[in-house]
C-alpha cells in the first residue's frame, strides 16, 4: 500500500452495516399446549340389510369439554369385510366446536340376500390436533341377516303297538321378508324305513316372517325287545338366500321291552344262597325266564343243591329271587358255582345272562354256620 493510500484509508469514515430486522416469532397456542383431552372412537355392530346402502354411525367421542376446537383425521379400512362390496370406504376430518364432546362417521354398509359369515372392517383415527388419541380404531361388525335353517333331534320311547308320533321342529334363526321352502326327507340309519318308521318325503313352507314349523315322523310300535334304533331327516333348500346350519335331525327309537338281569350271591354260613332277578322297567305283560345252575369250583350234590325251573313277572312286577339250598356250609377259597337264565319270553331281553354263588371265606371274621362276628372285638 503507498503512503498516501494508507492516510487516506485513516481519514475516511467507515460504512456501516445495518443489523438484521428483528421479527416476532408466532405459534398458535394449541401447538404450544400439552392437550388434556382424549379422543376416542368406538366400535359398532349393525344388520347388513337385504338390498341398498343404510349408514353405519361410527361415534367418536371427547373425554372431557375442551376451551379450542379440536380436528382429528380418519378413514376406513378392510377387515374381512371388503371396501365396494361389503360397504363403502370413506375419509374425512372430523372437526368438533368448542364444547363440543361427541360425533358420528358415517360409513355406508351395502346390503345384500346372501348368507354368509359376519364380517368386520376398521375406522381409524389419525393426525389429532387439540387433543390426543386414546383409542384408534374402532370396529365395525356387519351381521348377516339371511335366515339360517336347523332342526332338533328327538327321543321317544317305541310304544308297544300303534303308532308313536316324533315330532322335529325346523327353525329359521330370524324373520325373514321373502318365502323359504325347506325339503325334508326321513333316512335309514339303523331304523329301518318301512318296519320302523314311514318314508315320507316332503316341503315346508315358510311364509315371510315365520320362524318355526315342524315334521311328524309315525314310529311304529312292537312288543319285539331289541337294541334302540335311530334315523334321520335331513333338511336341504332350494333358495340362494337362506342357508342350512344344522340339516339332519336325528331320531332315537328307545326299546321299552323290559331287560331282563340276575346279580351274584353270597354266603356266610347260612343254609341257601338267595339270587335276585331284576326286569329294567314294569311291563304291562306277564314275562317269563328259565333258570339253571351250573358246577363250578362247587359241586352240585356235594356243596349245594342243583336248582332249576322258570320265573313268571306279572304285569307290572319287576323282581322276584331264585333260592339255592346249601349241602356243605364250609367255606374254602375260591367256591363257586353259576347259575343262569335262558329262554326268556318274546317281549324280554336278557342283558346279564349269568351270576355266581360265592362262600365267603375269611378265617378271621367269620365263625361258619353261625352269625358274622369280629372275634376279636371281644377282648379274647
């Protein structure tokens, strides 16, 4: 730098830099504000209709009253529900006013006549200005509303003769506005179509807003003892808006001819074993059992008397007992003999075909050909 250039730098005066304009920084008071009040959207369940669109009210609530006015985004989404074929997908914002504490979505459910599974889809809340988000999502179930067919099962005595009227009720799960035609047709299972019962297809008819009607099956009566017996009517519909949930009733023939049993007998010492036979229920004809005893570990003739002959059950007796006669009282391990029944009656079944006739042995307890006593229980 010259001479005269730096004393001309020292005279001169400085420019000056003007300083930045100070500016107010703004921000709105709900941004700055922790929110105290919640939002909360709520789950919903409506019938899905038959045709047309009827709106699913989806409430959103405030916690508690709130002094700004708070917006908060929402929107659908599937579940196993379908946005365009089950309901419409919507989105929006909600805006509540000061003091204001609850509102509705709106989300259009499409009806339909299809029987199916209820289904669900979600609306969900997001982006909360002015409070925050307790609960989220909400969940909106759609009932279907087509008619569900079903029909009971049913159990009745057989009857001894004539005809015994099973009665099966069918069911429509609700009121419905169109006719429903349900077919019914009794199956073989192990009753026997023609012997046991009448094969007798047939339609009910269902007119709009009945839920209930029922099928009459005629069983026909026997004085024939025998396992029970069963069949079945199945259900099956020709319309496409109604559905079966349970098609087959099942009905139980139960036998009423009295069985026929024997139990075991004991001895302890005294002069005859006494065996009681038993008949299952009264009957309302005499039934008859033959009756023998058989050797076992006991010898008939030596230990005790050879029995045999036949029972009688008056109509409406239902037991009567066999008497042994005792030879030798004498108590060994392991004596026995057997008696048993046979060709009872044709309106009787023998379900315990045989018992045994045991001596009782115990050497501690038992003085034989006397009363039971505990010898011991004397002090000797």
């Amino acid at each position: 730098m010259s001479i005269q250039n730096f004393f001309k730098s020292l005279t001169s005066t400085p420019t000056r830099r003007r300083p930045a304009p100070c500016r107010l920084g703004l921000e709105s008071l709900e941004d700055r504000c922790t929110p105290s009040a919640m939002l909360a959207i709520g789950d919903m369940t409506i019938l899905e209709g038959n045709a047309g669109t009827h709106n699913a009210l989806v409430p959103v609530t405030v916690s508690e009253p709130h002094g700004n006015a708070v917006t908060v985004n929402y929107s659908t989404a599937d579940g196993t529900a379908s946005a365009g074929s089950d309901y419409r997908a919507v989105s929006g914002k909600l805006t509540f006013a000061l003091g204001e504490m609850s509102k509705s979505i709106l989300v259009p459910v499409i009806g339909d006549r299809v029987p199916e599974a209820d289904k669900s889809f979600f609306v969900e809340l997001s982006n909360a200005k002015g409070a925050k988000i307790a609960k989220g999502e909400g969940i909106v179930t759609i009932v279907d509303d087509e008619p569900r067919i079903s029909i009971n099962d049913v159990s009745l005595l057989e009857g001894n003769s004539g005809t015994t009227l099973f009665t099966f009720t069918v069911s429509l799960s609700v009121p419905y506005d169109l006719p429903v035609n349900v077919h019914y047709t009794p199956t073989n299972s192990s009753a026997i179509a023609g012997s046991d019962y009448p094969a007798a297809s047939g339609t009910l008819i269902f007119a709009p807003g009945q839920t209930s009607q029922t099928i009459t099956v005629g069983v026909t009566g026997d004085r024939l003892p025998g396992p029970d017996k069963t069949f079945v009517v199945n259900l099956s519909t020709p319309n496409s808006y109604a559905a079966i949930s349970k098609g087959a009733g099942v009905g139980t023939i139960i036998d009423d001819e009295p069985r026929i049993s024997i139990a075991d007998a004991y001895n302890y010492g005294e002069s005859s074993f006494t065996f009681i036979v038993s008949l299952s229920a009264a009957y309302d004809q005499a039934v008859t059992v033959d009756f023998a005893t058989a050797d076992s570990t006991a010898t008939a003739g030596v230990d005790y008397v050879t029995t045999f002959g036949t029972l009688t059950f008056a109509p409406g007796e239902m037991s009567q007992t066999i008497t042994v006669e005792v030879i030798d009282p004498t108590a060994t391990p392991d004596k026995w003999f057997t008696i048993h029944l046979s060709g009872a009656s044709t309106n009787a079944l023998i379900v315990n075909e045989a018992a045994y006739g045991y001596w009782y042995y115990d050497p501690g307890y038992y003085d034989y050909g006397y009363s039971y006593y505990d010898y011991y229980s004397y002090g000797y």
